[in-house]
C-alpha cells in the first residue's frame, strides 16, 4: 500500500484554469494548505473566497518563498509562463504548467534546462491524455493490437468565439499554437518519446481572424513525418460561426497499424441540449446558442459542485501522485518541448510553403 501525505499548494493565476485548478485542489483531501495569487489582488481574493484559501496575493516571489507551499501550478496566459516556470523550478517544488509549454523554443528549452538542473518534476497539462477514450486507444495501441504503427490523422475544429477569445489574450497563441498543439502531443504520447517528428508540411487560409485584426491563418492543414516513417495528418478549423453548437474542441483522431485501426469520434453530437433560455458559453461569452453540444466544453464542466472532464482528472491525477505515489501521465517538460518543436516547424512551414524540419530539443 503507498504512503499519503499531504501538501501546500500554490496556484499562480486566478483566471478560467486557475480557478478550476484552484478548486479542485481545495476539495483534494491530500491538500492541506492553499495559497492562490494574481497580478489582480482583486481576482486573487475573489478565488481565495470561493475556495477558502489560506492565503492569497499579487506577488509571485511570496508564493515561491512560502514554506508551506511544497508544489505549483502554473495557470498563466501562454506567453508568461517562463518566469513563474523558472522560479518554481530553482526552488525545487514539482511544477504543473498550463499547455503549451511555451510559444517559443528559447523559453520552453529555459523552463526545461531549469527543471533538469533543479531535478523537478515538470509536467505540462496536456489534458487531453485524460479523457477514457484516448487512454483506453492508447493502451491498446501499446499491446500491439493494432500492429506496427502506419501513420494516422486528427482534426479538431471549434468556433471563432473560441479562437478569438485565444487570440485577444495572447496574440501570438494560434489555433495552430494553441489547440492543434493537443493532437501532435497526443500523437506524440501514442507513438512513445523514442519516436520524433522530423518534418512538417503544411498550408493555411485565411479571412475571418484577418477581419478581426489578427495576422492568422483561420484553417490549417499540416503533415509530420516521425523519426520511424510514420505520417501523420493534423487539421484544425477556430472559425465556424458563433452559432455553431459546439462550445469547444470537436475533435476526430484516427491511427492506422499494421493490422488494425483505431478510430475515435470525439465531436459531441452524442448529446444535445436545446434550450429557449440560451446557453452562454463559459469561455468565449460572446457566444450565445439555443441548441448546442452538451458535454463539448473542452476543459470540463461543473455540475451540482463537482467538476467532471480532463482538467479534473488531470488536475487529481496530478495531485494524487504527488500526495500518494500514484502513477501519473501528464506530459513532461521534455515531451511538451519536442510537441512545441513541432508546432513551430508547422506553423514555419505553412508561413513559407517549404518543408520544415522540426528542431530537436
């Protein structure tokens, strides 16, 4: 039987994921002391309040240097993560980090470079990897059920509300950066770190993110050939109208083996909820639906106090392991540099129409 011990917790952000994350953890039974913090002292207090936090503020440095505090998750938008990254790694506390890593290699190989001098555990919340059916697909892929891998595709569209609300946080946050990035480190978990991307192929088109006033590509199509021959396909669409019904990834994501296939319909049409009252999107308010997929809200949902999805199995894998010894998937600082190679070399190789081959870390 493993041992259990609890633990202080300091999360760094009070938006969407930090409040969702900060939650979670202060109805995680191994949680014994939670400090939350913001650059808004406002935010900061207002999810202290909701979650009974012990502490709270709008300094980083307090959140490091707070004895008590023995982890942290890193919520911040994704251009900010290197510093809070940085700092709870050279402190040596394990360190959760909102995907992706980073939008940049000098920063990503930094937090990397960081957390191996330190000896941290860096794992990027990639939480994807936490829903049943990729997990289940993954673990018949690894038993060989399928054969040898051939290659594959995966796809994943949602609305400009989405996409535009990405956007106007950080800029440089592509759909492509931003979300096509969970297909490549899905694929990238299924195939195992001893197989990398090597190229990428792709193009892109665009007119409606232009007409906002962002210089992005509203659909792209991409290639990545791995270190092993296999070929895999990424496609993703963040334009669909806002009264499209789904409020955030639909996603399809098919691997072909030597002797079978795995395929997996991840779209939400499964369930759908009509209402005359207008449903509003928890994360791009600007969308308003009558009719739309119940269940789509990428990072979960909350219902009668509890959350169910990714981002709360992942958050109470994550905290289990560190409280009971439990296994844990999320990907590490390593796998989430090789997955943010391969975006850049995508997002290159629809810039220029070339073939790009992708950097390794």
């Amino acid at each position: 039987m493993s041992s259990h011990r609890s633990i202080g917790l300091g999360v760094v952000g009070s938006g969407r994921m930090g409040t969702h994350r900060a939650r979670l953890a202060a109805a995680h039974p191994g949680v014994e002391y939670l400090r939350v913090m913001d650059i808004s002292l406002e935010a900061a207090e207002r999810l202290a309040k909701t979650t009974e936090a012990d502490a709270f503020g709008d300094d980083l440095a307090a959140v490091i240097d707070d004895p008590r505090v023995d982890a942290v998750i890193v919520s911040l938008p994704e251009d900010t993560h290197v510093d809070a990254v940085v700092a709870a790694c050279a402190s040596g506390r394990p360190v959760m980090v909102e995907k992706p890593l980073a939008l940049e290699m000098a920063g990503g190989s930094k937090m990397v470079a960081e957390a191996t001098a330190a000896g941290v555990d860096l794992r990027v919340a990639y939480s994807a990897r936490f829903l049943q059916k990729y997990f289940v697909g993954r673990d018949h892929v690894h038993r060989g059920q399928i054969g040898q891998v051939v290659g594959g595709w995966a796809r994943v569209y949602s609305t400009r509300a989405q996409g535009l609300a990405i956007l106007r946080r950080s800029v440089h946050a592509t759909p492509v950066m931003d979300v096509l990035t969970y297909l490549v480190d899905l694929v990238g978990w299924y195939v195992g770190e001893d197989v990398v991307p090597v190229e990428a192929l792709a193009r892109g088109h665009g007119v409606v993110f232009r007409e906002h006033g962002f210089d992005v590509d509203d659909v792209t199509s991409a290639t990545l050939t791995y270190s092993d021959g296999s070929v895999f396909g990424f496609d993703v669409c963040y334009m669909l109208p806002m009264g499209f019904p789904t409020t955030g990834q639909s996603i399809r994501f098919e691997v072909f083996g030597s002797e079978g296939a795995l395929l997996i319909d991840d779209d939400h049409r499964e369930q759908i909820l009509y209402t005359e009252q207008g449903h509003q999107n928890a994360y791009a308010g600007e969308q308003e639906v009558n009719l739309y997929f119940l269940g789509s809200q990428s990072a979960g949902e909350w219902a009668d106090g509890r959350m169910f999805g990714r981002v709360a199995e992942e958050t109470r894998t994550w905290l289990d392991y560190l409280t009971a010894g439990t296994p844990c998937h999320l990907s590490t600082g390593k796998e989430a540099l090789v997955t943010l190679a391969a975006t850049l070399a995508i997002e290159e190789a629809s810039r220029t129409g070339e073939a790009v081959s992708v950097e390794r870390p």
